[in-house]
C-alpha cells in the first residue's frame, strides 16, 4: 500500500458542509466520521460528517479516473476495498471528486445536490459500536448520554448550541470592550466569606486545617479593582456554589460579570441592555428593537411583581395575574364566608391588630378556555398542600354571577360583585383564592399560575416559544427578617446601596429600606443581577450594626474588601448575568444541562469521569484531613 500521504501531503480542503453545484469538477479532500453507510449493488455510499454537516461520497469499483478527467496513476479499488471495512464514527479522510447528482439530489440536505467520487481513502481511526446512534433526534435516557457526552456531542443540535454559545461569548467580548470594559481575570480560590450561597471548600496541604473557598462570584474581587482605578471591567468566568440543584442550576456555572465606576443603576442597565440587544440579533437573528423601540427593557418594582404574580421573576408571556383582596374582605366584613370574617376580624379601622401575624388574600381568575377536570382541580389542591397551604378555595363563577361547586356559596352579592369587577372575572371562569400569611399566598398562586400557563400551552414545554419578554425588577427591600433569631439578614449582600432617602432608617426601621439592586428577567427565568455597590464607610457601618455585625466581626469577616474601600472608593455598582441561562433560553433546550459540555447530574455527579471520588488514606494524611462514617 502507497504510504501515506493524507494529512500529511494532502490536506483537507473542504468541509463536510461546504460543496455545493458550483463545485462540480472539483478534486477535493474532506476529513470526518461516518454518519451512514449503505452498500447497493457493490456501490457503497457513506455520509460523511464533521461539525459544518455531511456530504454523500461514493465509493463505485466502475469509476475510471479518465471519467473524471483526473490523474489515473491512482486506483479505485484500495478505496473500494477500504469502503468494505468502515462502519459508523469510523474517521476517515477521502480524496475525490465533484459530481452532480442531478435529479436524485437531496433537497434536505445543504450538499445535496453533489456528491463525491472517491479516489482515495484511508481509515485514521476504527470506532467501537457507539452506545447509542448518532442521530438529531435521540430517545436515550440523559445518563447514558451523560456518560459518553463525548459522543453525544458529535450529535447537530448539541454542536448547534455550542457554536451559539461561541457566538455569545464573541458578541459579549466585542460589545463590552467597544464600550470601554476591560477583560481581567479574578482568583477562583478564595477565602471564605459568610452570607450568599454555600462554598465549595479546598484544603490547603501546606497550611493544615485551613482551606480555600471556590468562589462564588467574582464579588469583591471586581470591587477592587474599581477601588485599583480599572474603571469599567468584565469577565466571562466560572463561578462555584455548593447549592441543591434545579433545572436552572448547577455547581460549576458561567456568568458574564460587569463592574463599572461612577454610574447610576440606569448607566448599569443601558449597557446591559445594549449588550442584550447584540446577543439576540447575532445568535437568534432577532431585532428587540422591534419590541423595545426605544432601547429599554420595562421595570417593574419588586412590591409590585410580588403582589400581580407572586414571585420576583414574572414570566409575561401570558396573563392570569393575581389580584389582593384583602381590602375587600375587610370592607364586606367576610362577605357571608366564615373564614374570611376570621381575617377581617383581625383588623381593625382598616389596621392589622399588632397581636396577630399579618395575612392576605389572593385571588387568580382562570379563564374558561381552561377547561379544568374535577381531577385538575384535585391535583392543583394537592400541590397548594405541599407547599403548605391547607387547602386551595376556588369558585365557579355562574351565569348570574353566583359561585357554584364550592364552599364559598354563602359569599353575599356584594361581595362576589366586587371581587368579579376587580378581578374581570366572567361566566365560567374560575377562581383561585389562597389566604394567610402574605410569602406563602405569593407562592402557592405563583406555582400555580406556572402549573396552569404550562397546561394551557402558555408556556412551551422548554425554549422560548417565540417571544422574549425581559424584564427588569428594581427597588426590593434591602433587609429581610431572620424568623429563626429575629434579627435582619441582608436579601442580596451587606454592600447594597440602600435609596437615598432610606439611609436615615436604615437603623430605626429596616422592614421599609429599599436598595438599588435589580434582576433582569426573562420568561420567568432570572438571568441577571446586581446592585449600585456601598461604598460610604459611615452609612455601611449602620447596614453592619442593623444585622447585628460589630466593627471587629466586620474586620474578621471583610476586612480586606473594608480596608480597600477606606482608600479612596469610587461609587460604583454592576451586575453578573448568568450566561448558562440565557443560551439556554436562546437555543431552545430542555434543561441547563444541554448548555454546559461537560455537566453534572441533578446529583452533582460526572458519570462521564465519575466524579466526585473518594481519596485514599495516604492523600487524606497528606492533607490533614479524616473521613467521618456515613450516618444511615
């Protein structure tokens, strides 16, 4: 056999997507794997594929070199007889040439109307019979796929993702340095620091019992370099948080962090936006200007998205708001309903009793268009319970407006009247009320909403459904109660900016102070978020008195980031979008795991690599470090 000149003389010169008619006549050399091959008659067909598609070559033991008006000093049959051995994933390399495949082209297939006839070949590589084929549309169970994501990444639609997400980290980079940013990398081991999610720790072998923390963000890192005078910074980094895991989540993500000096929440979110805008239209072909002509996402304060939808990350794709009544129930006295005079009872002139937890009602109309079964309405109880609720009341609303197959029929008129006027409920519709504490109300009707979009085909079963709704959600409260001590805890971080005219109660009433941290939404997923940063000495020493942290607990927790900002801090503020979520909005796909090449299971587990794995006794001495028995 001659020795071998592919790759080494002969160089591939087309991809496997690349031929098309005006390339008849060509000799060309592609390198790839083996989609298919098929033998009919002697003749063997083989589609051969690399990342840009497949192209048809021909192996054809009749084929005369002069046919092709080529050198004939080469011959057809070590190629034919290389086509007799190759299976599927084989990874070949062919030298041929074009020819039409006149009426029998493929008009499925961006190559179809050539194909190429080999003149040569060579075999780079033998595959074992793959696991499961190698196809666009594969019905295998996501372990499998997990455990050989080598080739599960060979499949088109997963190299599509991965070329979108290229696409994204390109425009990112393009747009943000175009604005002034400069890219800068932060350390990924860190020490640790409380509040946020939990770290991932990393022993140090040569400081025995200390450790390392993988960071969580790059936070305070890109707040020094602010304080250094970078002015505006980015990064496209891998961040780590030791958390129960989700759809939407994983330990190891990426996000795209933004830092920027001098600025106001609204100089945050027109780069922000900008940078949006650019990745829609080159990966997706989208022009959101078309929907936001001036430029700018809408805001919505955060009391507001609680009380229309029950969470802080709206999916406004469809309506079914909710609607507080609780007003009305005090007005009516309960309405003829018993355990609705129990909540109007606890108030007073119109004021909560100070003896008494708070409560709300709330009510969502669901249109008749629904069509909700008995067994509908048992399910969607069932899951009100499991998230605490004793139950869910619901009311059909009747032709004359009475309430029918529900408890609630002593409702009075008046008070059925003013709830179908505030909510626009109709005939046949129905309503979904849920009482008590005001975070639980919020978060029974939210998931029911959810449950009832995705029902009522509202919301896709994954992918974005041909809209993009973005929203920026702005003003929440800068402290949240602490029920287990009593205390506050900060709800984003303790170097939050609160409102200027909220810093003289910062101290004397912390249930009321709003901050400018925002979060950019879209389709219900939360994409983005950050904040106008502290960085006045004197106001962040009340934030720390408020949550109960000291001067010398502050040094020990902060001390490095508190004694940078003591030297001259510019105000400053930024935001990390999470870049994982946002492919997978944009590509369409099932799950966060399609968007990561190389992920863990809903279990923090790598079948692929079998990570993580146990140390042996020799590395754990190394370390300093002894393994407690698993408790049953």
């Amino acid at each position: 056999m001659a020795q071998r000149k592919f790759i080494d003389d002969w160089k591939r010169t087309h991809s496997c997507g690349d031929l098309r008619g005006a390339d008849v006549g060509k000799q060309v050399v592609l390198f790839g794997w083996v989609q298919a091959r098929r033998n009919l008659g002697g003749c063997v067909f083989v589609d051969l594929r690399d990342r840009e598609g497949l192209t048809q070559v021909v192996f054809d033991p009749s084929t005369e070199p002069r046919d092709l008006s080529v050198d004939g000093s080469e011959t057809i049959a070590q190629a034919v007889a290389i086509a007799e051995q190759i299976r599927p994933e084989w990874v070949i390399g062919i030298r041929g040439v074009v020819v039409s495949r006149g009426e029998n082209l493929n008009r499925n297939r961006p190559t179809g109307e050539i194909e190429v006839r080999v003149l040569e070949a060579e075999i780079f590589n033998q595959a074992e019979t793959p696991p499961f084929e190698i196809v666009d549309d594969l019905d295998t169970r996501e372990e499998l796929r997990l455990q050989y994501r080598y080739l599960d990444l060979r499949r088109r639609p997963m190299q599509q993702i991965f070329r979108l997400r290229h696409q994204m980290n390109q425009t990112a980079r393009r747009y943000l340095s175009d604005q002034g940013c400069l890219e800068l990398e932060t350390p990924f081991m860190v020490k640790y620091t409380p509040g946020g999610a939990r770290n991932f720790l990393v022993p140090s072998r040569h400081a025995a019992g200390k450790f390392y923390a993988l960071a969580e963000s790059p936070q305070l890192f890109k707040q020094l370099f602010m304080v250094a005078g970078f002015d505006r910074y980015f990064q496209i980094v891998k961040c780590f948080r030791d958390e129960d895991f989700r759809l939407d989540r994983q330990p190891e993500f990426t996000q795209v962090d933004i830092e920027l000096s001098f600025v106001n929440q609204d100089d945050v979110f027109a780069l922000v936006e900008g940078l949006m805008f650019e990745i829609v239209q080159q990966t997706r072909g989208i022009d959101l200007r078309e929907k936001y002509p001036e430029g700018r996402f809408p805001r919505m304060t955060f009391e507001e998205s609680m009380q229309r939808f029950g969470n802080d990350k709206p999916d406004l794709r469809f309506g079914m708001e909710h609607t507080d009544i609780t007003d009305l129930i005090i007005a009516h006295q309960g309405g003829g309903v018993p355990f609705f005079a129990e909540i109007a009872n606890r108030f007073e002139n119109g004021t909560l009793r100070r003896d008494i937890p708070g409560e709300i009602v709330k009510v969502m109309s669901v249109s008749a268009e629904a069509k909700l079964s008995r067994k509908d309405l048992d399910e969607m109880e069932k899951m009100a319970q499991s998230m605490g609720a004793k139950g869910l009341a619901r009311a059909k609303v009747g032709a004359n407006g009475e309430w029918t197959q529900t408890a609630l029929k002593t409702a009075t008129v008046e008070l059925r009247q003013a709830i179908h006027e505030r909510t626009g409920a109709k005939e046949g519709d129905l309503l979904l009320f849920q009482f008590g504490k005001a975070a639980l109300a919020h978060t029974v009707l939210a998931n029911l909403r959810l449950h009832l979009g995705k029902k009522m085909g509202h919301i896709p079963a994954f992918g974005h459904g041909g809209k993009l709704e973005f929203l920026w959600v702005v003003n929440p409260p800068m402290f949240e109660a602490d029920e287990q001590t009593g205390g506050w805890v900060a709800a984003h971080h303790a170097f939050t900016r609160p409102h200027d005219d909220h810093i003289a109660i910062v101290e004397s009433d912390p249930a009321k102070v709003l901050c400018y941290r925002y979060d950019l939404v879209l389709n219900g997923f939360e994409v983005g978020g950050g904040s106008i940063r502290l960085h006045d000495p004197v106001v962040q020493r009340a934030v720390f008195r408020t949550l109960g942290i000291d001067e010398e607990q502050a040094e020990e927790k902060f001390g490095f980031l508190l004694k940078a900002l003591r030297h001259g801090a510019p105000p400053h503020g930024g935001m990390a979008i999470g870049w994982d979520r946002v492919a997978m909005l944009l590509s369409e796909t099932e799950s966060l795991r399609d968007v990561i090449p190389f992920p863990k299971t809903q279990r923090g587990a790598d079948p692929m690599t079998d990570a993580p794995s146990a140390l042996d006794d020799e590395q754990l001495a190394e370390l300093r470090l002894c393994v407690m028995p698993q408790k049953n």
